[in-house]
C-alpha cells in the first residue's frame, strides 16, 4: 500500500510540473479568454475611428453611452436573474408599464416628476414580485413565468393607457432623458450609479453570494440553511424595478409613455449578459462581463450606423456576435 | 467449465482517487441465476455497468459463449444479449407502458414510416398477462404504483430475448406477491436458459431463488460458491471478511452530558417513532443498508426533510426545527452523503463554499459581508483540515474527492456546531484522506462536539463509534455498544433485524 500511495504522489507532482509549465504557453490563449471582450472592443474602436471619422469624438462618445443606457440598466438586472439560472422575458413589457404609469402622472400633474418617476419604478418592481412570487410559490420555471407576465404587463399597459400614448410637454420630466450632469447625460449618471449598487449588491453582501449559490446549485443552498424562495422572489422584484427605471429614461427621452415600445428588449438585454460570459445554467459571471456585453452591442449598433450598414443587416451581425461569444464561451470552457 | 455464457476475468477499474474494482472475476453458466453480494461500495454496480457498456474497465477480457468481446456502449451488450434492469428506475413518465417497453424498437407499418401501436399493444398485453399485471398497455407510466414501474421495468429488459439479464436489486419497491411472481418468472427464464445476475440485500431471496453466488469486497473477488455448499453466516463473513486494523484512529474521550435527544420521530411511509440520544464527546454511528431510513431520519432532525411526529431536545429542551436554518441556529449541522448533489457549489470557490452555512456570522450589519473575517475565517478552517489547494480562491470543482469533502466539513465547522451530522463522509475518497477525516472526527469529539456518523462501511462503524444504531425499514432494530457486537451481528441485525441475545 505504501508503494501505491508514493506512486500516486508522484504521479501527482508530475502532473503538476507539467501544468506549471504549460502554464506559462497557457497565458497567451488565457488572458485572451479572460480580456478578449476588451481586446474586442479595443478592436472595433480602431477600426470604426479610422473608417468614420466622427466615431471618436466626444459627442458620439456621448452619444453611445447615452444610447447603451437603457440596454445597460436592463442587462444589469438581468446578470441577477440569469445568475440564478432563472431568465426574464417581461422587462420589454414592463417598460412600458413604466412609461404609461410614469406618463400618466405627469401628463396629469407636469410637475410631479418625482412622483411619476417613484411610480413607474415601483409599479414594475410589484410586477416583478409577483413574478418571483409565482416561482417561488407554484415552482413554475422563470421561463414560463415571465412568458407570462411579459402579456400580462403589455396587456395591463395597453388597458392602462387605452391604447394610446400619453404626449409629456413637461420641460422640467426632460430631465431623466435629456439631463446633464456637466457633460454627463443624466442616463449614463443613472448607468453609474445602477453599475456601483449592482456590483456591490453581488460582491459585498449576503444576497450576492446567495445569489450565485442558488444559481450554482439550489439543493446545497437550501442544506446550507439559504431561503431559496424568497432569494429568487427578490432577485426578480430587483429585475422589475431596474426595468421600471430604464422605463421612466425612455419616456423622458421620448416625451411620451408609450404603451407599445420596449418590444423585445428583453433579447438585447439577454445578449449583453450572455455575451458578458454570464453562463445561463446560473453560478457563473461578473458584473464586469454585463457591462462590456452592453458595451459591445452599443458600440456595434452605433458603428454600423456610422457606416450605413443598412439596419436589416445590423441584425445578422448582432446575431452573428451573439453566437460567436457564446461558442467561444462553450468551448474554452469545454477545454478547461 | 464450458458451460459458462459470461466470463468477466481480472476485470480493474479506477476512478479518481478510488480503486473500484481490483481483479475482480465473476463467471455465470447459463440458465442460472447467479447471486452476486457484497457490502454497498464493494464494485457490484461498478462491474454491472461495465458488463453493460456504460464504463470501461482499466483491465481484464470478457467473454461471452468463450468469445472474448469489447463492449463500447450500451448499444452493443444490448446486440450481445445483455440487458439490466436500473437500481434506480427511468421510466418517461408521459408516454404509455407499451411505448416505454418498445422505446427505441417500435415496430412500423411495413414500408411506411408510421408506427404499428396496434401491434405493440398487443404485444405488450401479452407481456402483461405473462406477469399477471393488471394493467393497460396504453396506460401512462406516471398513473402506475412504484412497484408496478418497477415490473414494467423487468418485463422490458425481458422483451429483448436476453441471453443475460442483470437485475440490480430488482425486488426493492415489490410486494411479497410481485415477488413471487418475480421469482416464478426467473424459473421461466431458466428453463430457457437464460442466465440471471441477481443484486440484492436481502439475504433470503438470495437463499430462495439463487443456484451459485459470487462475492465482492473492496472492488475485490472474494469467491464463488454453490448457494448449497454456503450458509447465510458464511455468506456475511465473506462479505465483512476484513480485519480492523489501525486506520481507525479512535481517541479516548471522555463523555460527558447528554446533548440531543429524539423522542418518537416519525415520517409516514419512511420512518417510525425513532428515538435516540448523543452525549458530548461521543460518536454514534449509524448502520443500515440503503432504504433503511437512516439518511431520512438525520435530515429530518436537520430540518431538511419534514417531519409528521416526535421531538428534539437540544439539553432537555424541545426545538422547534421547520428548516435547515432553525437547526443551524441551535448548532446541528449535517454534512449529506451526497457531497455534490446537496453539499458544494461546485463552480464557485472554496472560501465562498465554506462560508455559505454561516454568512451571518461572516457579515457586519444585516446586509454586508464582511470580506476580510469571511477571507480570515475560511482560510484558518481550510488550514486547519490540511485542504490541497493553491489558494482559497480555487473553484471547488478543481479539487479531488477528498478535498472536496473537506471542504463540506469546513463549511459545517464554520457553524460552530454542538452536534454534528455525517452522512457517509469518508465515500468514494482515498484512503489517506479517508484517515484525516477520521482523525478530525476523534478531535472534534475530544472538544466536546457530539458526532453522529451514517456509513454503510461496517469497519468505520465499528473503528469510530462509542455505541452504534442499527436501522432496517424505517425501525430502529438496535442500539449497541461497541465493545458488546462484532461486524457480523451488525450486519446480520441490518439486514435480517435478528438482535444477537446478551
């Protein structure tokens, strides 16, 4: 027995010899894994500077962060619910839900802005309980549920506002939308300070690290004592109101809550954590991973507008990028 | 010795940090049913699978009519003549008993790619009516009793004309009659030659319906022998056969007060009226085959699992456990035998694994962790257990069996628990690694901590334990002191509920 167990130590040390030296030769591919969404980026700003002439100048630069923000707030509620392995298709509807309660209140009073701001956040962030509610309760999958409640809210914006639009002339509701801060739209502020509660909500607290063990594996979080139920009831509630704030920018922006806009931008919003290396089995991604996804798909939609790549074929390549980082994704992993 | 339709010959396998089958033989002539036992873990499933195509051995032939044969894949032992019937049982739930039989080899219309239902239905009520089951073939698999799954099952591995049918402990979930008729059946085969290779616990079907039997210990062959030149104490001997050596580190301790008291615990259909007590400082090991109800009981008083009646007293007074946070609260904690399904979060990393049970007391305020006490804290638990890693940052699934398991016990130590739960804690891990957590488990109890200990391993049983608590069918059939039994009368209470007479 002796000699068995030497000849497995020995086995052992030369397989990690052997990975120490591979090691080094490993590191090139390794940071290209780990970087290759900023070498991605790096990339693509090169080559679009140098094709367009106004893609690197403050305005576009501007112009593109205040464009990814809507997509950003929404890709970073959702890095929570997919971390969870769970998904959310009704933020579409829910921003409109959003813009028609938010609309609604200032159409009526056009000094309320605050009001109709709380409004339209709070209203979605009910709806996204309820959600979370149905899965926590009926165990229902978070795709189904949210298929669900994606109708639902369309339905309830739809009812809401009758069908029609609610047209803002309030100078003063501008602010969400097309506010500055300095130089800074008031949305790319409202980006930042969504990316700082985001990242410390998922690194700094109990709630984050339940998050990634209930994603990671759900039976050894509840034999470790974790509330699964209620943990994914909050990461969905958490989900509704970010999706009721990116509502209320939009209508600002617009001037309008209108009940039939955020149509499909629950799949943009998916994308960007996917593409952010935010596996969808839960347990695995970063906040950093979301942003650089948003990232990458503001800029792509931006350049290929700079080129006048006509918008049926920004479609295809979208798609394409989509499909390519997650292979890459599958793969590495597969290797490793 | 031509007689023989399957030769398994010097058969190893390995599997990470565990050797499952070490020159393992087993050789079955036809038209017999050929009993093959051992203790849970001693390689039977192993070399079934093998058999089947679902592992590849390290080594060894086999050979079946004396033709040596290689088989890749399930697919190929089916073409062989080989079927099993799973321990644990797959049936697809939404479609019909004559679909679930025939899935794969549905008869068509000929020349047409439409499926002849007609005819498989009938088919199968011929099946049927061979095992007297009252049931439609058209009925869903999800409408139908376990033990009428369980049936189905047989009748499926039948229906491929097998020249070797495996059972692993096919008579689980029957009743006597199904059994019976189970048995009735097995006759039939015989006469026509087919050969069976029978898994069970149960020491007297083994004595009803086997003609030889072959025994397995450690992934080693042990010997086979005619059922009439053996008797059941033989049988069991065979089986335990081991010395106690010293890779059982048992520490004097003394014990002092008792700490947690069962009174009456009961849970419809999976245990009745257990009761039973721990001191601090003891080790109370817990013995039973798989089914006995002995995992089901300690979740049950960890709060997993739900309870229908009884009590626990944690220093004479009754808790009110409803979950595994109540339970965690009062300082009992359970490592469960199923370290990946129920124990780690594999993708994540080791600190974060350790801290999961305890996050409160890793926290400042309600919300926030705090990083540098959770880096601190888990960093001096995995130090102290002696876990193989490059840094506390490693993902989980980096790490071996051993450490792995470590890594669970770290996670329950950072409770700080009075009384702690494992649940077969040293399966499927090396043998030193095995040694470390049985010197850990003698430290804590040396510190007061009151260790209850699930294993099917009789030899941990017996190196570990101050007393041991048999179980069999939901009942706890004894309670010993370890110096009054030997392995055999554990074994024989476990699997019989004989109770050796002081």
């Amino acid at each position: 027995m002796l000699r068995k167990q030497s000849k497995k130590e020995t086995a052992g040390a030369s397989t990690a010899q052997a990975m120490a030296a591979s090691g080094r030769r490993i590191s090139v591919s390794d940071m290209l894994r780990k970087y290759g969404l900023v070498f991605a980026i790096l990339i693509m700003v090169v080559v679009l500077s140098s094709i367009s002439g106004t893609f690197f100048t403050s305005t576009n630069i501007i112009n593109v962060l205040r464009q990814i923000s809507i997509n950003g707030i929404l890709a970073l509620g959702m890095t929570f619910v997919i971390l969870t392995s769970g998904i959310d298709l009704s933020v579409g509807s829910l921003v409109a839900v959003s813009g028609v309660v938010c609309g609604s209140i200032v159409f009526n009073n056009p000094d309320a802005i605050w009001l109709g701001f709380l409004g339209g956040v709070l209203v979605c962030g009910l709806f996204g309980a309820i959600t979370g509610f149905m899965i926590m309760k009926f165990r229902i999958p978070g795709f189904i549920a949210t298929l669900a409640m994606m109708t639902i809210a369309r339905g309830f914006a739809l009812v809401y506002s009758d069908g029609r639009p609610y047209v803002l002339t309030s100078e003063k509701f501008k602010l969400f939308g097309q506010g500055y801060v300095g130089i800074i739209p008031v949305p790319v502020v409202i980006l930042i300070i969504v990316v700082l509660l985001t990242l410390s909500l998922l690194y700094y607290t109990k709630f984050g690290r339940y998050v990634y063990a209930i994603g990671g594996n759900p039976n050894a979080a509840r034999a470790s004592g974790i509330n699964v139920g209620l943990t994914t009831m909050i990461v969905y509630t958490l989900n509704g109101l970010l999706a009721g704030l990116a509502g209320v920018i939009l209508a600002s922006r617009i001037n309008s809550g209108q009940p039939a806009i955020g149509v499909s931008y629950e799949m943009d919003a998916i994308a960007a954590v996917v593409i952010g290396g935010t596996s969808l089995s839960g347990g695995i991604g970063k906040i950093s991973g979301t942003i650089l996804g948003f990232l990458i798909i503001g800029i792509i939609n931006n350049g290929l507008n700079l080129l006048n790549v006509s918008s049926y074929y920004q479609q295809i390549v979208k798609g394409l990028i989509i499909a390519g980082a997650v292979i890459l994704d599958t793969t590495s992993k597969r290797r490793a | 010795m031509d007689d023989h339709i399957l030769e398994m010959s010097d058969i190893g396998k390995s599997f990470p940090g565990v050797r499952a089958l070490d020159h393992a033989h087993l050789n079955v002539r036809r038209g017999e049913v050929h009993a093959l036992m051992g203790e849970n873990g001693a390689g039977k499933s192993t070399l079934m699978k093998i058999l089947m195509g679902i592992y590849h051995p390290d080594q060894g032939s086999i050979s079946i009519d004396g033709h040596q044969v290689v088989i890749e894949n399930p697919a190929v032992a089916l073409r062989l003549g080989l079927s099993m019937i799973q321990q644990e049982l797959s049936p697809i739930p939404e479609m019909t008993v004559s679909e679930n039989i025939f899935l794969g080899r549905e008869e068509l219309y000929r020349g047409t790619p439409f499926v002849n239902q007609k005819s498989l239905n009938a088919r199968t009520k011929k099946l049927l009516e061979e095992f007297k089951m009252r049931v439609s073939p058209s009925a869903k698999m999800n409408t139908l009793s376990v033990a009428q799954i369980q049936m189905i099952e047989i009748i499926k591995a039948i229906s491929y004309n097998s020249r070797i049918i495996i059972m692993d402990e096919p008579t689980s979930a029957l009743s006597d009659e199904e059994v019976n008729n189970l048995y009735e059946t097995i006759r039939g085969l015989k006469r026509k030659d087919v050969a069976v290779v029978y898994i069970s616990h149960r020491l007297e079907e083994i004595f009803e319906i086997a003609d030889s039997v072959t025994v397995l210990r450690d992934g080693q062959f042990i010997g086979s022998e005619p059922i009439g030149a053996i008797d059941k104490d033989r049988l069991i001997s065979m089986m335990v056969g081991r010395e106690l050596t010293n890779i059982f580190p048992k520490q004097r301790v003394e014990l002092k007060g008792e700490i947690l008291a069962v009174r009456g615990l009961s849970r419809t259909g999976v245990f009745q009226d257990i009761s039973f007590s721990v001191r601090k400082g003891e080790i109370l090991g817990v013995a039973g085959l798989i089914g006995s109800g002995r995992s089901e009981v300690m979740r049950a008083v960890y709060g997993l699992d739900q309870r229908d009646a009884g009590e626990i007293l944690l220093d004479g007074k009754p808790l009110d456990i409803r979950n595994v946070k109540d339970a965690i609260r009062h300082g009992i904690v359970m490592v469960n035998e199923d370290r990946k399904g129920y124990g780690l979060v594999l993708c994540r990393s080791i600190k974060e694994n350790i801290a999961l049970s305890n996050l409160d007391y890793l926290s400042r305020g309600k919300f926030f962790v705090n990083l540098r006490k959770e880096k601190e804290a888990c960093a001096k638990l995995a130090k102290e257990l002696m876990i193989k890693m490059s840094g506390i940052n490693d993902t989980v699934e980096s790490l071996s069996g051993g450490n792995q398991q470590k890594v669970v016990l770290a996670k329950s130590l950072m409770v700080m628990p009075d009384i702690l739960i494992l649940d077969e804690p040293t399966r499927g891990i090396d043998v030193g690694a095995k040694a470390e957590i049985h010197s850990l488990m003698g430290e804590f109890a040396r510190k007061g901590m009151a260790i209850i200990m699930i294993s099917s391993e009789l030899p941990e049983i017996m190196g570990m334990s101050d007393r041991i608590m048999v179980m069999g069918e939901g009942k706890i059939r004894g309670i010993f002191n370890r110096k009054d039994v030997t392995q055999e009368d554990i074994l024989k209470c476990a699997l019989t509920g004989e109770v050796k007479s002081a």
